[in-house]
C-alpha cells in the first residue's frame, strides 16, 4: 500500500551523524545530513519504528513536497494548495501547522504558519471538503514547513509531540537536560557497548536522573516511547494500525526480556531530597525502578559503591552545573576539583564523560580529556568531555584538597604549612605553580596584617588588593565570609588565561583563609553609571551583621555591586565618632548610613550625635539605613534619613550643623537627579552649598573616591583647607593610598 517514503528526522545540533547511524540501525536508509536533521528513505514500518524507538529524534516527518523558489507569501500559499490534503487529513481531524525558517517577505514564523494553513485550506475547499479545525495545542496532525533559502519542504509530522518527552519526566526542575540529547551523551560516551558487558554506570550529580534513566532504557533494550499514548501518525489518514501494533508488540516483548536480562547496575547520587525525589518517580514512570538506585551524598564524599567490583571499571557520566552567573563560581571550583580528587581516589580505571558548558571549569578535574564534543544544550555552547581516570598523583590537578567537607570558617592563614611528618598539606601539593604564588602571597598579607587585627579588633579588612598583576582581584573579608571582585582584565590580556588565574584564585582562597566555599561570593567589577550602582545583582537576601568598634551593620554581599560597607572608609567613620558627641551631625549621599551610625554612637565614654540627618536619594539604601538604625537602637524621631537630591536638598534646607560627612560619587547621572554629577566639575558647588548649611565653629569632611582629584583653588581662597588623606587609611588599605582623598574644611575665622 506504502512506497517509499521521503523522511526528514529533526534533533539537537552537533548529533546528526549519530542520528544518522541510528536511523541505519532502524532500517531507514539515511541520506545527506543538515543542521539539526538528517534526510532518509524508508518504509513505512521503519518510519513507526523511528518513532518508537528512536533515542536521538525530536521528529520523523514524511515529506510531500520540496519546493524551490519561495519568497513571497503568495508563493508560500500556492505551494501549499498544491499539495493534495485529502491523502493525509482526516475530514473531522483537527490540525495545526508548524512553520520554521523565513525569507525576505516571510519574517514571522506565525505569519508563515498562517499561510501554509491558508494554502490548505485553499485545497480542502475546492475539492469540497469542510474547513478543518484549528488546534495549536494537541492537533490530531501536525503539518511540518521549513523555507531556507527559498526551498520550502512540507510535510506530515508523525511524532506528534517531539520525540524528547518521553512522559516519565513531569517536574523538569531548573535547566533540565532534554532527553535525547542526554541519550547522545551516552552514546557518544560509548555506554551502549559498555552496557552489553554490563558495566556499572554512576552519575555522582544525578539531578532528577535524567541520564541514568536513559541510560537504564539502553541497557534494558527498552523503546524510549514505549509508554507514549499517542504520536502525530495516529492523525493520519494514511495510518497503518496493524502495523504499528506488530510493532508495540515486539516492542514490549523487547522491553519485558531486557529487564530480566539487564546486569548493569547503574548509581545516581545527590545532595537534594527534592531532587532524589523526582529521580525516583522518574524511574518509576519510566517502568525501570528496579534497575537503578539513588542515594544521598555530597560530592566532597563521592565514592564508589561498595558493592561494585573494583576490578570491572564503569561508566562515570555527569552534567554538573555550569556557573552561568560569576557568583557561583567559587562554589563550582571546589565542587569540580573535589570530584577529579574523589573519583581519582575510588574510580581509577573507569571511564569518564562530562557534559559542561564551561570547559574551564572541566580543567580543575585535574585530568585530561581525550575527546571533546560540541554540543547545544538549549542555547549554551556545551562541550562533552571524555576522560580516563588515573591515579592520584600530586601535581596532576589545580585543585585542592580531598578533604573539603569540614564547614571551615575560620579565617586564620594556616593553610600550606607543612604537616607534622614535614610534608606539604595536600591541599597545596594538587595546588599549579601560579596558585601557589597566590596562596603565598595571601598568607604573607595575613601576617602582616595580624597584629594591627588583634589590636583593633577589626573582622572586616581588605586581605589582598591586585598585589600580583596576574591576579587582578579585591579580596576582602567580612567575619567568616569572603568578597572577591574581579577587576575586568583589558583587551590586551587573554581571556582564557584570565579565566584560568580567576579558578586557580577561587580554588586557593578558602583553603588559605579556611571558609567554606559557600562564603566566598565573587563578582565582576566595572565602571557604573546612573541606576546600575543601585541595581541588584541578585536576590538572595543573604545579609548578616557585622560589627564596626560600637556599630552593629548589616552588609549583603551577594545581591549588590557594594557590600553596604565601604571598608577604606573605616577611619574616617571612626573619626567621625570621635567628633561628633553633643553635635548636629549631617550625611549627605549617606548610602547606607554606616557612618551616621558611627556618629550616633560616639565613643563609649561620651555618647553621639545630638541628632542627624541622612540624606541620599536611593530607597533601596535608604531602608538599608533605617534597618542599621534598628540594628543599633537609635531613635529616629532624633535620626532621621531623607530621601532627595543631595544638591536640591541643600538648596532649600535650612537647617545649621555642627558636623557634615559629605562623600559624593565620582560620577553619576542618575535619574533621580536634576543632572549629571562629576565630581571634579562640580564639587565648588557642592561644597559651597555644604558650608551655607555648617555653624561657624563647625566642620565639614569632605571625602571622594576620584584617584586623581584636585580640590579647586577658588575653595581655598573661601575656606580653610586640610587634606588628611594619609591619616585615613589604615594599614589593610595602606598599598592603595590614593584610592580616596578626605579634607577637613572649615569656614575661616573673622578678624
């Protein structure tokens, strides 16, 4: 009844040859390939066998016609209509057209789709049949378009809904991993012919257990749609059902003698219950429970199960995350060099096959990969890297050390001593030479800022300060967490090679400074503009207290460019309470009003402010102030925060103060404000206006962060001027003298 039949199979880019060689094993005859397709001839048995057991596929489709020289939507109708509809549309089926590709008239792939249905519907009229009803959700049939360089290919899509879902799967959790291009992983992996030996298989980050499961239905010689209820060809006018029901039947038959058969035993672990959860239900879903096991574990304590032959090595495939943010990155450097320690500890011989898409990441393994495959995975360039696992071996891997589990959050520098029989910690022996440098370097930091921290009290200071040009990073320290800001490296410098120092960084820093990597947030530093220094970068809400001499202060160092703390800052806020007791103390561009806290407290024996006001035109910081306001009990019918223009504020204001803190932007063209501010064009103003508002005995403290400020000469003539920079920076900032300028100005005195 069926010729030969024109098929067209979809899939993910970078599997074509794979799907290729599939279709041959299916019986379809496979032909030239394309992006993302492969075309074949075929049977119609072999097309519903495609359909059921293709691991590869998103689609089968049947071609009815290729079509060259479309560019108008006229053209695109016509050919339409020239196809005879009635072979392949039921009269009471439902349909829909999906439409891929465009030309220069055809733009819009709905528009497209409009078209194509337009043009069948041309068709089905004139040969007297009833218009068929619209359904963009679950046609009976989907009619397949794709116009590229003005060939337009139609055809009867038989799959229905792509051929990925499965259906075991109902929570896809965060970026989940779409089933066929996991069962690419794994056959690019070589499982296949590994699972016909019944070689073990274990994910160490199995998520809800996507390649597990994939690989399960492998070993067990399961069609990965068996369990599917209906595909596009049951829609079809041309459908065979005896045929497609030999072919469920053998099928089953199939599935019900792999399961007794299959010996492989097949591990996911995860540190999420909820993840665990779904892995388990997907399983049963997919009909194979009984094949695999799932179990909770960290990988920082991976480790192969015990029931495992150590002579028969395995499979070891995972999809780990990527860091698409910066911020998760220290956690991931750790994560990825904890597992190239723990499976060179306990799965030596066994084959590797990680799927990432940051192949940097993939180097702190500390193995090399003798295959690497590029893939997609949804829109991100991923790669699959292919590896055999060695020995341990000192030196092999720029990790760190095996024993990273320990929640580690002092900050003491004793990392990299040598251990009581002489030799190295093992943390610095997996450490590249560039690491260690670093890692020397940030222990020497520590010791010569330990006296000054054991003397001031201080737990929050600038550790390291783009000490080594290689290393262009901010390392600050807040309690037992740490700040990294990467400095954005210039053009002049690979960007590869700065990936790689930025992971030698992440992967020192909390075994010199003993914290958990989860406390290590890193962020990328560049100039800011206008709204985005108040922008949020995150929304974790993570913030926690610190102290400052008498100031509680909550600081967040995740969700903003800032902290919340401006920690070179310290002892001008400092001084600031020193001044302050007894006076009317005023804070202009207050951002999150540290140091009206500080002058609201004073010193122990005297007391603060008499009262204050903060003034910044941010909601966000704003709040932030009254939040340290609450956290130190002040009382805000005395200290009060404005939000305004700081400019327009000391234009109408007519309040005196005996003390003023005015520390602007170097820049800044919000919004919010009138103008624009440049710092040096305009502080004349600015300070001008702050005097208007300051008693005669009173002080201003004038502060800004333009390494190359002037204070303009006029200003001078006007008032009595005294810089203090050198006073205000104490020794964990003293490397960076000019990364603020502070002066004392008062008015002259009246002869």
């Amino acid at each position: 009844m069926h010729e030969e039949l024109d098929i067209l199979a979809t899939c993910p880019r970078g599997i074509e040859m794979l799907l290729a060689d599939e279709l041959r094993e299916l019986g379809l005859e496979p032909g030239k390939t394309t992006v993302a397709g492969v075309n074949a001839k075929a049977d119609l048995a072999a097309a519903y066998r495609a359909c059921l057991w293709s691991r590869l596929a998103n689609r089968i489709i049947v071609c009815v016609a290729r079509v060259d020289g479309i560019e108008t939507a006229e053209q695109l109708r016509d050919a339409a209509a020239a196809i005879d509809w009635q072979q392949h549309l039921p009269s009471t089926a439902t349909m829909a057209v999906d439409f891929h590709g465009r030309s220069e008239q055809i733009r819009h792939t709905r528009f497209g789709a409009q078209t194509v249905k337009d043009g069948v519907v041309d068709r089905l009229l004139a040969s007297g049949v009833a218009r068929p009803n619209i359904d963009t959700h679950e046609p009976d049939l989907r009619l397949y378009a794709h116009l590229h360089r003005g060939r337009l290919t139609l055809g009867i899509d038989l799959s229905g809904e792509s051929l990925h879902r499965r259906g075991y799967r109902r929570d896809t959790g965060h970026a989940p991993l779409k089933e066929n291009l996991a069962a690419a992983l794994l056959v690019r992996a070589g499982w296949p012919e590994m699972a016909r030996r019944h070689a073990p298989l274990v994910d160490p980050m199995c998520g809800s257990g996507t390649l597990l499961i994939e690989a399960g239905l492998m070993a067990a010689d399961i069609a990965p749609n068996l369990n599917r209820q209906r595909f596009g060809l049951h829609g079809w006018a041309q459908h065979d059902d005896a045929c497609w029901a030999e072919l469920k039947r053998e099928a089953l038959a199939r599935a019900s003698i792999g399961r007794k058969r299959c010996q492989s035993l097949m591990f996911g672990f995860d540190e999420s219950p909820p993840a665990l959860s779904a892995a388990n239900a997907n399983a049963m879903r997919a009909g194979i429970p009984a094949l695999m096991t799932f179990q909770g574990g960290s990988v920082a304590r991976f480790s192969r199960p015990r029931v495992l032959n150590p002579e028969e090595p395995g499979l070891v495939i995972t999809n780990p995350p990527y860091g698409e943010r910066i911020g998760e990155l220290p956690e991931l450097v750790r994560l990825y060099a904890d597992l190239g320690q723990r499976l060179k500890a306990e799965f030596q011989g066994w084959r590797l096959a990680m799927f990432t898409a940051n192949p940097d990441l993939g180097h702190r393994l500390g193995m090399r990969a003798h295959k690497q495959y590029a893939l997609k995975n949804g829109p991100l360039d991923a790669r699959l890297l292919l590896m055999e696992v060695g020995s341990p071996t000192p030196g092999a891997s720029p990790g760190v050390a095996q024993d990273s589990s320990r929640n580690r959050v002092s900050i003491s520098g004793n990392a990299g001593e040598e251990t009581a029989d002489g030799e190295a910690t093992q943390a610095e022996s997996f450490r590249s030479q560039g690491a260690q440098m670093f890692a020397n370097r940030l222990e020497k930091n520590q010791r010569k800022l330990r006296k000054w921290l054991k003397r001031s009290g201080e737990s929050c200071y600038r550790l390291y300060d783009a000490d080594m040009p290689e290393y262009a990073l901010a390392i600050d320290v807040y309690g037992d967490h740490v700040h990294v800001q990467e400095y954005a490296a210039p053009k002049s410098i690979d960007a590869s090679q700065a990936q790689k120092r930025l992971f030698d960084a992440l992967g020192v820093i909390p075994d010199v400074l003993e914290v958990d990597p989860s406390r290590v947030v890193i962020k990328r530093r560049k100039r800011q503009q206008g709204k985005s220094q108040y922008q949020k970068h995150g929304a974790s809400g993570q913030r926690f207290e610190v102290r400052e001499g008498r100031a509680r202060l909550w600081v967040n160092l995740r969700d903003y460019l800032d902290t919340g703390l401006f920690l070179d800052h310290r002892p001008v806020r400092r001084m600031l309470a020193e001044m302050a007791p007894g006076k009317r103390f005023l804070n202009l561009f207050c951002y999150t009003a540290s140091a009206t806290v500080h002058a609201a407290l004073g010193t122990t024996e005297q007391g603060g402010a008499s009262d204050s006001v903060s003034v910044d035109m941010s909601n966000t910081y704003l709040d932030w102030a009254r939040d340290n306001f609450a956290l130190n009990r002040l009382d805000p019918s005395r200290h009060r925060v404005v939000r305004d223009d700081c400019l327009r504020w000391l234009e109408t204001a007519g309040s005196e103060f005996d003390l003023i803190f005015m520390d602007p932007p170097t820049f800044s063209n919000s919004k919010k404000m009138d103008d624009t501010l440049d710092i040096q064009r305009d502080h004349p103003r600015l300070v001008r206006l702050a005097m208007q508002r300051l008693a005669a005995d009173g002080t201003l403290v004038f502060s800004n962060n333009q390494r190359r400020f002037q204070v303009d000469a006029s200003l001078a003539e006007e008032f009595e001027i005294k810089e203090i920079s050198k006073q205000t920076f104490d020794p964990d900032f003293a490397r960076r003298p000019d990364l603020h300028h502070c002066f004392l100005i008062r008015h002259r005195s009246r002869a």
